[in-house]
C-alpha cells in the first residue's frame, strides 16, 4: 500500500477499508511516514469525516496499537472519566480524589492541553515534583493500596493515538467527531476500566458547539464502548463559558483544592459533583444519585476529599504542602487586571476567546515542543449573570512578560460583553446519556 494513495483516497471522500485503517494505524505507531504526511491524512479525515465502520476501525486500531492493561487484580468495579476538552475544566482534579475517598478505586488516565483545552496532566505537573509517568505495574500497586492513581498514557497504552493526540493539537485537526471519538474511547478500551463516565462538553468553547454534534459524538463513544462491554455514560454538559474561575495550570490547581476545601460553590464544583456521581453509582458505591451527591458534599466537609488529593501528590513525587501554602507553585510573573468600562451585567464570556487568551499568556502550546509556563493564566473574577459597575475589576491576566500579558488582556477584554439586562441562562448540564 502506498500512504499517498490513501490520503487521496480520503480527500476524495472515499471509504477506507479496514485493511487500509491498520496500515494507517501501523504506520503511525511504526513512525515509518513523516509527520507532514500524517497530518494530510488528519485533515482530509477532519474535512470528510469517517464512516461509523471506520471510526470503529480506527478506534480498534489504535487500542490495539500497545499493551492493554489488566485491571482484574484489582477488586471492585473500575472506572475511569473522560471529558471532550473544555477551558478551566478540572473536575478530574475534584471529583477522582473526592470519589476515591469513597472507596471507588479509581485509575485515570488523563491527557495534555489540546488546542486552546486545558490539559490534566500540565495542571498536575506544576505541583512541584509531580510525577505522571508512572508504569502500568505501579499504576495497579498504587491502585491496589491508595485507590487513586492519575498518569499520563503509557508509551505502549494506545501509543498510535498519543502520537496522532500532539500532531492533532498543533495541525488544527483536534475538531473532529470520529477523531475526538477514537482517540478518547481507544485509550478508554486499552485501560481496562469496567465502566466509562464520559464528560461530552457543548459549546462555544468545546469541539462540539452544538447539542445535535455533542449527541452525535456521545452516542458515537456509547456505542464504541458497549462493543467491547464497557458501561458508558455521558454527561453533555455547558461549555459557552469556562467552567471555573482560573484558567492555566496551578491556578486551575488552586481552584480545584479550594473546591475540595469546601470554599468554593459553582458551575465547576456542581459539574464535578454530577460527574462524581455517576461514578459512585456506576460503580455500586452508592444506590442513586440523590445518595451519591450527598456523599460527596460529606467528603468536601470533612475534608476526606482534599486528604486524598494530598495522599495522591505525595505518592506521586509531589509536595503536598501545595494544599496548605500556594506560594509553593511556580510564581506567577507579570500581572495585569481588566477593568469594566461599563456598568450592567455580565452577558457572557466566550470560553473559546478566553481559552485562547490563556494559551497567550504560556498556559498552553503552540507547537509539540513548546515548555508551558505553569504560573501563567488568567483569575475570571466574575460569572455570566453577574452585576458590575463601572471601573471594576474582571480578570487578572499573568503571564512572563508584558507583551504576552497585553496580547491576553486584549482578548479577554473581547470575550467579556456587558449589557443592560440580566443574560438568559442555559442550562449547565443538558443531558444525560446512559
Ligand atoms: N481528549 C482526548 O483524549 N482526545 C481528543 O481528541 C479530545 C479530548
């Protein structure tokens, strides 16, 4: 077969063949075609689209590009969370210290930054010392005696996909529903988890702005998971604004222990929770919802939650101290506050625009190679509903010097509109899929 063959092939919205999907697959994993021939075949499958038949294809493929864990020795029901990709998206920093606490042992396999999306394993990484590469063996030890472990995907976990997941984040070819699809649930089906709660997000600030692409793509993970056996829910869920007030790397940190500490309410904190749910519950940790929810309120009350986010830095070369002293996280450098020039209320905050900017100040990459500076990011310090007056300030923007900080402040000016009246809200989260 001749790779040039298939990429006209698919850029002549033909069909491939299973046969033709695995050589794909094979060459990606092999490293034996160049990356500009790669990110061809990318593009032409994020302008044509797949078959249903070819995404499974594609999702098979790369499961079986590496190792598969086994997850048997481990007693109870496994479960690991997905979401699509959203901006000041931490609920995995909530909800699996706080569901692990409950006894759910909990092996998550997160990912980098993907376009302007912030990543878990960046955010976790500005912890002084974490480590998130950590072997399938010691993964499972971990498991086995802390119920907690987040890690990064293995070299030989679904090794195709981690290789499309870098070259897709810098080629504008992450917004793809077969592409989004396999990539998520190929590394799902490779880490050997009972059970999948999958965070589809919706919106301005996502890769599926609508609610018909965002059911498409969850109703496209469902049916890849149940093919191989796999419970699967999904939670379409708001993504026209971040979900929290940070937006970076330790300041997406700070806000997740503020969570856990009990200080702070809102979109991000009700998001975790229903995800977190639905875990406690899939998992046979909790009868219903209503109990499960009630569980996790508990868990941020007496702190049992933040007390397993400070066991899993520990076991993973961090320093715990973080929790109690935030001066411990890399310095955040230039600093620069936008200010309201109009009095009214907040009508929205474009999650892509602020995305975007945040990936401005050096929270995110621009190339594979690029170092992310984990003090950079922007504090929102009001919602969409919000009354302001005139003068007030709307976000603080920190980034390494003032050219970067200008170039974000600018941004985040545009995605704050201030009108007259109080905004009509939607809802947080529109559906969920079981
Ligand atoms: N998360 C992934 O792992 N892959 C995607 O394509 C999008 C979000």
């Amino acid at each position: 077969m001749n790779f040039v063959d298939l990429i006209i092939k698919k850029r002549n919205k033909l069909e491939l063949t299973t046969d033709e999907i695995n050589y794909f697959v094979k060459a990606v994993t092999n490293k034996s075609v160049p990356d500009y021939q790669i990110s061809a075949m990318l593009m032409a499958i994020c302008i044509n689209s797949l078959t249903e038949r070819e995404t499974s294809d594609l999702t098979m493929a790369m499961t079986y590009s590496g190792k598969t864990i086994d997850l048997r020795s481990i007693p109870g029901f496994k479960i690991d969370k997905h979401s699509t990709g959203g901006v000041a998206d931490t609920t995995t920093l909530i909800l699996a210290p706080l569901t692990a606490s409950l006894g759910l042992p909990v092996i998550k396999m997160s990912g980098r930054g993907l376009g302007y999306t912030g990543g878990t394993l960046d955010k976790l990484e500005s912890i002084p010392g974490f480590n998130v590469n950590i072997s399938s063996e010691n993964a499972i030890k971990q498991v086995k005696e802390h119920s907690i472990v987040i890690m990064g995907q293995t070299e030989d976990l679904a090794p195709a996909d981690k290789y499309l997941y870098a070259l897709r984040d810098v080629t504008g070819t992450v917004d793809s529903i077969p592409l989004i699809a396999s990539s998520i649930m190929s590394k799902k089906l490779a880490d050997g988890a009972d059970g999948i709660v999958l965070d589809i997000k919706c919106g301005r600030g996502a890769f599926t702005k609508t609610l018909k692409d965002a059911r498409a793509l969850a109703n496209e993970m469902i049916k890849l998971g149940r093919s191989l056996n796999k419970k699967v829910t999904a939670l379409i869920t708001n993504m026209d604004e971040p979900l929290g007030m940070n937006i970076g790397n330790s300041v997406e940190v700070i806000e997740a222990i503020e969570v856990l500490k009990g200080n702070v309410k809102g979109p991000l904190k009700e998001v975790s929770l229903a995800l977190g749910a639905e875990m406690l519950t899939m998992g046979g940790i909790a009868p219903d919802t209503h109990t499960a929810l009630q569980m996790l309120e508990e868990n941020i009350s007496n702190h049992k939650g933040l007390y397993k986010f400070a066991d899993l830095i520990a076991l993973q070369g961090g320093n715990p101290a973080v929790i109690d002293n935030y001066s411990l996280f890399p310095p955040r450098m230039c600093k620069a506050a936008i200010i309201s020039d109009e009095v009214g209320y907040v009508q929205e905050i474009d999650a892509l625009m602020i995305g975007k900017a945040s990936s401005t100040t050096g929270a995110g990459r621009k190339t594979k190679d690029d170092e992310i500076d984990y003090g950079a990011g922007i504090m929102l310090k009001r919602k969409v509903g919000d009354k302001v007056a005139k003068g007030e300030i709307l976000a603080r923007v920190f980034a390494s010097d003032s050219k970067k900080c200008e170039t974000a402040c600018s941004l985040v000016h545009k995605a704050i509109k201030i009108g007259s009246k109080p905004p009509r809200r939607k809802p947080l989260i529109y559906e969920i899929i079981k």
